[in-house]
C-alpha cells in the first residue's frame, strides 16, 4: 500500500447486504478495525466486516470529494461499480495485507 496515497472504500456484511463507505489513509489498518468490530458505530451495528471494493487517490482531498460523491449516488450505481471489479463480492482484506 503506497504510504502517501487515500483510499475510498466500500464494506459490506454479505452480497446484496448493507454498504457502508468510508476515505482512510491507510486502508490495511482501518479494514482491519472494521473487520475485528474495534469501530463503534454503523460498520460494527450491522457488523459490515468484508472489504469489497477500494479506490486509490492522490490526496485527501481528491478521496474525500469522491466518497460524498459516492454516497449520493443511488443503490444500484453502487452495487454496479463493485461487481464491475469484484462480481462475487469477495473480501479484499487478504489483497491488501
């Protein structure tokens, strides 16, 4: 994982399940506080643990602008942009460790 880059991601708790988007700057650590319920709040309510899509960006800037973006966008603009490069929502925890 390259140190000075910021990471969109998407977690879920199975296929078609809830989806929760978030922007970090280390994506290795803050996956691994999302799948061990170390993080209070939406994520751990509906135990959102398998990491299934991520995007790199330049900056923190650049990552935050694209994570409101995506949560504006409707459901299924979500849902087609994860099996666009993960069809069966495999957990890419173990891709990025």
């Amino acid at each position: 994982m390259d140190e000075k880059a910021y990471y969109v991601y998407i977690m879920t708790n199975k296929k078609d399940g809830t989806l929760y988007i978030g922007v970090s700057n280390d994506l290795t650590r803050r996956a691994y506080e999302h799948k061990s319920g170390l993080v209070d709040g939406f994520t751990k309510k509906y135990h959102l643990r398998h990491l299934v899509y991520y995007e790199v960006h330049g900056g923190p800037v650049e990552a935050i602008l694209r994570e409101k973006q995506m949560k504006k966008w409707y459901r299924r603009w979500k849902i087609e942009l994860i099996e666009k490069i993960n069809p069966e929502w495999k957990d890419l925890y173990s891709e990025i460790v």
